[in-house]
C-alpha cells in the first residue's frame, strides 16, 4: 500500500507539472495531459479497491480475534 501512495504521489507531482509549464492550445500537449490524468485516475481506483480490502481484512480480524 505504501508503494502505491508513493506511486500516486509521483504521478500527482508530474501533472502538475506539466499542467503548470504547459499551455493548453497545443493538441500535442492536450494528448499528453490526457494520458497522464487517465493513468494517475486509473492508479487511484486501483489504490481504492486495495484499500477496501485491507479495510475489510482488518475488520475480520477483529471480529475474529475481538468477539
């Protein structure tokens, strides 16, 4: 999970980087936003479903280990 926050993070930082040096009238630069923004959105679904599952790994835990 930590690996993945590092990952998101670094993705996070290279568009906006690019959103901040780059104008918008070039289609070039538009593809490449694009590109960006669809792997950083698909890196954070992936984030999210590893997250509801370790969320739930830990409540089976302690209803486990709890109750």
């Amino acid at each position: 999970m930590d690996e993945l926050i590092a990952l998101l993070r670094h993705d996070h930082a290279e568009a906006r980087k690019i959103l901040q040096r780059e104008t918008y009238a070039d289609p070039l630069i538009q593809k490449k936003i694009t590109g960006c923004m669809k792997k950083l959105r698909k890196n954070m679904i992936t984030a999210e479903e590893q997250f509801g599952k370790l969320q739930s790994a830990f409540n089976h835990f302690l209803i486990e280990n709890i109750i």
